[in-house]
C-alpha cells in the first residue's frame, strides 16, 4: 500500500525542476573556484594564505547555516536563496585584476556566508516542494544534481584557471549563481514556512533531529578522513600510484549509487530504519582502510564506506524533514549542513592528532569503533519545567 501511495505522488514538478537548476548552479559556484582559488592565494601571501582562504570559506560557512534559519523564517526562504546566490557570484569579481591578500579573504567569507545561506534556505524550500511519501527519492535527486556538478567542477577550476587564467574561472564562477537568480521567483514560498519554530536552538533540544544529526555526524567524519589521510597513508605504505584516485573515484561512485538507491527503498520501508545498518556499513569500511599497504583491499574499503555514507546522507536527512514541523524545515537543513561540515573537520583534525601517535592503520581502526559507538549515543529529552 505504501508503495502505491507513493507512485501517485508526482515528484518531478515544474517547481522542483526549477529549484535543480538553483542546486546546480550553487554547486558550481561554490566548487569551481574551492581549489584554484588558494592557489591564487598562494602566490601572492605563501601557504599561509592559501589555507587562510579557505578556512576563511568554511568557517563563514557554518556561522551563516546555524545563524540563518530564524532570519530567513522572518524575511523569507526566495529572498534568502536569492541573496546567497548573488552573494556566492557577485563578490567573485572583486578578485579580478591583481587581487590583495584582504580582498581575497574578504571574498572568500562572503562567499562562504552566501553559500551557508543557500543551502539552508534552498533546503527548506525542497523539502516544501517534495510529496512526503516520496521525499527520499526527491532528496536523491537533490543530492545527484548537487554532487555530480561538485565532482566536475572541483578539478574544472584548476584545469580553467592553470589553461586560459584565474580570470575566465572567477567570471565563471560569478556568472552561473547569478544567472540562476531569475527561476527563484518561479518557486512557491511555502506559508507554512514562516511559522513560529525555525530557530536553531529550538533544533538543538530536538530528539527525533538530534539523533539523525549525530550519526550522520559519525559518518561524516569518516569521509573527513577517507578525504584528508588516504592520498598519504597509502604512498607511505608503498600502496600502488593508481590505488590513491581509485579508491576516492570507489567512494564517490558508490555514495552516488547508494544515496539514489536509498531514497526509493526508505520511502517504501523507512527511512529511520537505514541509519544503525548504513553507519555500520560506513565503519567497517573505514576499517578495511587499515590495510594500507593492499590496494584491493583499500578499494573494497572505500567502496563500502562510500555505500554506508550515500545511504546516510539521504536517509538522515528524510528523518529529520519527518520529525519536524514545516516552520522548523530550516532549522533541520542548517543542523543537517553543520553536521556534514562539523563532521568532516572533526574527523580529519582528530586522526590528524592520533596518527603520530599510532600510524595510519590503528588510526583507522579506532575511526571505525568510534563512528559505530554513536550509534549509542541518544540525546536526552529536556525536562519539562513545572
């Protein structure tokens, strides 16, 4: 029966449709410059600079999903998604010409604020658009146009910036935000949006987001990891050259694959209960990663990490729109995004730490305990004041 309901739930809708072409071009703009914009950085201020920039990204990043649900529930989700992709472009083309170190770090926060705006206000209003019964699969899809554009764009911005210059990649990167603007007023503002009950902090005490948040969290720091620690760890245990690119192409692949096939089957069985079997699938291969020195095995570990991750991004997310009130589907984008972004940092700073102190294969291993030990952790419910 839950089947049939959810086949007569239309799902590729005019609105939706629009609303891929804001997901991609904000991918785009956010991606294409990520790594030749340091480069840039670099020549003009060393490495220092080059980091600066993009900690500088990330962290306005963060700060403007956590801060934007209660702005955007009073001003609305359109204008936000409007305003964050002129904020992602427009700044870009101050670094035209000869660019200083202020300007470029100046830029880089801007763009990372807008792109924090953008991915809270364009979420909620996704979740508004998408048929509940079919929301998994509809996240799915969100996901695909948004991470297949990531996955050009990344390398496109090198390959654009070291052939023709920095600049046709900065006009680029300027120009497909902006010109996405012009489908936003095509897209339903939701009223129940704009309700009371969009604050971050009204997320925070919330147990049916919180748990969802957390264990996304755990896998999230494996892929930090995977991201961060594999491209060293295996040149050093003398792994193959070609292990290193086919490992993080099998984790991709894999998330892709696993991430679409999850949004149908959570939609029909339930989504809530993928979480304890995904995060287990994502430990153990952050385990198999401990065998360093064999690159089939590595491979094969990256493959299963990449499936157990894809599952968790589309399922935690779908658990955490069914818990909440649609006045609340801002705060659960901006928890959802924190949680990704936290997730990965933690994971890489924490190994980073760990792996002088044991090497690359026990650092994976305790990675592995660690990501499948919240599966324990349950977030308590605040008391009622009498």
């Amino acid at each position: 029966m839950t089947s049939n309901v959810a086949a007569s739930e239309r799902l590729l809708t005019a609105p939706f449709l629009l609303r891929l072409v804001t997901v991609a071009a904000s991918s785009i703009g956010f991606f294409l410059p990520f790594a030749a914009l340091p480069t840039v950085a670099e020549g003009i201020g060393g490495t220092g600079l080059a980091g600066a920039t993009t900690a500088a990204l990330l962290v306005a990043t963060v700060v403007a999903e956590l801060g934007a649900p209660r702005l955007l529930a009073r001003f609305g989700y359109r204008l936000g998604l409007a305003v964050g992709l002129a904020g992602m472009g427009l700044p870009t083309v101050a670094l035209l010409g000869a660019p200083d170190a202020t300007t470029i770090l100046l830029v880089s926060a801007l763009r990372g604020a807008a792109f924090g705006i953008t991915v809270v206000a364009g979420g909620a209003l996704t979740a508004a658009l998408l048929p509940a019964a079919r929301r998994g699969e509809g996240l799915a899809i969100v996901g695909l146009f948004s991470g297949v554009p990531a996955l050009l764009a990344l390398p496109a911005g090198t390959v654009i910036a070291q052939t023709w210059g920095a600049g046709p990649m900065l006009l680029i990167t300027a120009a497909v935000p902006v010109v996405a603007i012009v489908t936003v007023p095509l897209l339903p503002e939701s009223p129940a949006l704009r309700g009371p009950g969009g604050g971050i902090l009204a997320g925070l005490r919330s147990v049916p987001l919180m748990r969802p948040a957390l264990v996304f969290a755990a896998s999230a720091a494996g892929a930090g990891v995977v991201a961060t620690f594999v491209p060293i760890a295996l040149p050093q245990a003398g792994t193959a050259a070609w292990a290193v690119p086919t490992a993080l192409l099998a984790q991709s692949a894999a998330a892709t694959a696993a991430k679409l096939a999850a949004g149908r089957l959570g939609d029909r069985h339930g989504h809530g209960r993928l979480l304890a079997p995904a995060l287990l699938l994502a430990a153990a291969g952050i385990a198999a990663l401990a065998a360093t020195g064999s690159a089939p095995l590595v491979i094969v570990g990256a493959a299963v990490f990449g499936a157990g991750f894809g599952v968790l991004q589309n399922a935690s997310l779908t658990v955490m729109y069914a818990g909440a009130d649609p006045a609340a589907y801002g705060a659960v984008a901006a928890l959802w995004n924190a949680a990704y972004d936290g997730g990965m940092a933690a994971g890489a700073f924490a190994v980073g730490l760990l792996v002088p102190l044991t090497g690359f294969p026990p650092a994976f291993l305790v990675t592995a305990a660690l990501m499948a030990l919240a599966l324990t952790v349950r977030p308590s419910r605040p008391q009622e004041s009498s």
